[in-house]
C-alpha cells in the first residue's frame, strides 16, 4: 500500500509534523487572502490582533512594571 | 539622554493639575502612614488604589511620548487594558505573594474611579485645546 502524498502520519518525525502545521497555516493565509477585507472573519480577526497589540505593548512598558514593583515593595 | 530629561521636566503632562493633586495625596500618605505612624483607616485602605491610575496612566504617557516617540495621547483602549491589567495583578497575584494583599471589591472600584478621572482630565484636556 502507497502512502499518499502530503498525508499525516500522527507517528511521524517532528519535520513530518512541521511541514503538515506549515501546510495547514498556508492554507489559512490563503483563505484568509481570498477574503474580502470588509468581510466579519476579517473584521473580528483585526479586533483580536489590536487587542493583543495593545496588551503587548502595556506589558513591555517598563513604566507599569517599575511602578506596579514600587506598589508590591511598599505594602510588601 | 540629557535632552530627553530637559524634555521630560518641561513637558506640560507633569503639570497637570490631576497628576500633582494625586503624587501629593500619594506621598503625604506614605510619610504619615510610614514614618509619623498617622492611620486613617480609610486611606491606608483606598487611597493607593484611587491615586494609583492617574499617576501610572500620566507616566505611561510621558514614556510612550518620550522613550517609544509615540506622540499621540493614550488612548481610550489603552486606559481600560492597563486599568484591567493593574487590577489583575493587584488583587489576584499579589495576595499570592504577601499576606499583606487581600482581595477587595472596593480597591477595584477605586482604582477604576481613579482611570475615569483620567479619562475625563485628558478628555477636557483635548477639548479645551481644540477650542
């Protein structure tokens, strides 16, 4: 018996398994490319991201963690 | 580094009068909840809480102005996440550190009051100098 091509073995190496999730993340962007830009996935998706951007960049501000440090030592 | 502290100092964020009412209410209380052993009960409760988010949201401010040269004022999104984000790790991380923190509504209510008045403070703000 054959093995078809680009099928996944779940008892695969890990270059097996990074090539089936690298084919699968392909397959998304081109989904995602053939959208229209006004279409709700899109719209939704672009929320998420903005979010995210935004916690990110809070997160990465030494400002909010140097104070949030002071307010921990102070009752500390 | 030496112009960006000259630009710091003279930036008109600092002198807000919101940013100087709370650092002033902030240290008076540590000095006397510190060192001349003065306990009001509500203030050694709340007053951290409610102070809190106008003093982090104007510093903020100054280092996304002055360190990332962002130069646009914090956004309605950015006041709610950082005010999320504070409350989480005030009232659900910390007590897992100290005894000293222990979960409380009202310190959320507060520290949410504090971000309102912020809002508001830069909302007026805008305002005015678009008028």
């Amino acid at each position: 018996m054959t093995k078809e091509k680009n099928s996944f073995d779940p008892i695969g190496t890990n270059a097996e398994i990074l090539r089936f999730f690298k084919q699968q993340w392909n397959q998304i962007i081109d989904w995602l490319k053939a959208e229209p830009s006004d279409s709700f996935i899109v719209r939704i998706l672009k929320a998420i991201g903005k979010v995210l951007a935004v916690i990110l960049f809070i997160l990465l501000s030494p400002v909010v963690a140097v104070t949030l440090f002071i307010a921990f030592l102070l009752a500390f | 580094m030496k112009k960006i502290l000259h630009d710091i100092w003279n930036d008109p964020i600092l002198c807000r009068p919101l940013f100087l009412i709370c650092v002033f209410f902030f240290l008076a209380h540590q000095i006397a909840e510190k060192w001349m052993d003065i306990h009001l009960k509500w203030a050694d409760n709340y007053l951290d809480m409610l102070v809190l988010m106008p003093i982090l949201l104007t510093l903020y401010t100054v280092e996304k102005m002055h360190f990332r040269h962002i130069h646009v004022s914090v956004s309605r999104s950015e006041i709610i996440f950082l005010t999320l984000i504070v409350g989480f790790i005030s009232e659900f991380v910390f007590p897992y550190f100290s005894y000293r923190f222990t979960y409380d509504l009202f310190d959320l209510i507060f520290l949410w009051i504090g971000s309102l008045a912020f809002y508001l403070d830069r909302y007026f703000l805008i305002k005015l100098s678009v008028k």
